[in-house]
C-alpha cells in the first residue's frame, strides 16, 4: 500500500468517525430537547390484553402447555395472530419498542440509573427486531404459519416486559407520570 493510499484511507477512517460522532451528538439533543407530551404522543396503540395473554404463555409456560398431550391448552396461531393484530402489531409494537426506549432516556433527565433499564430495553428491542425480521422472510418463503407462533410470541413477551421496566421505572422514578404513561401503554 503506498503512502498516498494509505493517508487517504486514515482520511476516510477520521471522516467516518468525526461523521458517527456528530451523528450521536445530534441524536442526544434531539433526546435532550423531546417533552413528555410528545413522547407519549408517539406510542400507537396496540391490544394489551392480548399481549399480556401471549406473554404469559411464554414467560410462564404451564405443565400442559409443554405437554404435547395437550394440544388444546397450547395458543394457536390463528389466536396469537389475533391477540397482537397479525404482523401489523408486530410492526406497531417495533415502533413502540424505540418509543419505550425514549421513556426511559427522559427518566435520565433526573435519574441517571435510568441507563441501566434503557440498556436491557435496547436488547429487548433488538428481540423484537429480530423475531419481526425472521417472521418478514418466514412471510416471503411461503413458511410463515410454522414460524410466526415461535417468533410472535417471542417478540410479544419482549415488548411486554418493556412496558413493564417502563412503568416501574416511572414507578421509582416519577409516580406522578405513571398514570399518562399506563394509559398511553
């Protein structure tokens, strides 16, 4: 590699560093400057009761549940697809999951433990990411009755421990928000 080469490629290294780093300086004002109304404006409604339904079946799985002998205690796919709106709610529910992870950067404002809970949500997030990714390409091969109920009910128990580590946090963190915000949720 020759010099000119190689000072032309530490210039494009240095220009996509500097570029990241007001990248990131500008999402942080942006973060900085949202109020409370406008995040809880964000959220689009999705069917709680049928989310809390779906993650239950996964977060706290039953004996018959597991049991292939019992086929009927097990949700369906026609009832998962139901409960959480099909792949629209999947789809609201990754929007949600950006907006959930917005909450918790406003709880920093005053609480800078908040970081901690922003992080897992940004996993949980990713989970819901990835699961309504692999339901898109399940969708697109023809396979989407055999993969949706496994990563449905995957992203649906994420997003509903989201909005869970959301509410406690304003829990501790600010009491007299967590009415707006169980209501938006």
């Amino acid at each position: 590699m020759t010099p000119a080469m190689l000072l032309l490629v530490l210039v494009l290294v240095l220009c996509g560093l500097l570029w990241l780093a007001w990248r990131a300086k500008k999402l942080q004002t942006e973060r900085d400057s949202v109020n409370w109304p406008d995040l809880l404006a964000k959220l689009s409604p999705v069917g709680r009761v049928g989310i809390e339904e779906v993650a239950a079946v996964f977060l706290l799985p039953s004996r018959e549940q597991l049991d292939s002998r019992h086929i009927m205690s097990r949700l369906e796919s026609r009832d998962i697809w139901d409960f959480i709106g099909g792949i629209e709610g999947l789809k609201t529910m990754r929007r949600n999951a950006d907006v959930l992870i917005e909450l918790a950067c406003y709880v920093q404002r005053w609480n800078p433990e908040a970081s901690i809970v922003a992080e897992q949500l940004r996993l949980d997030a990713n989970q819901i990411k990835t699961s309504l990714s692999k339901i898109l390409s399940s969708e697109r091969r023809g396979t989407l009755s055999t993969w949706f109920p496994i990563y449905a009910t995957r992203a649906t128990a994420a997003y509903y421990l989201m909005t869970q580590r959301v509410c406690v946090l304003y829990e501790i963190s600010h009491e007299g928000l967590l009415a707006q915000l169980k209501a938006a949720i």
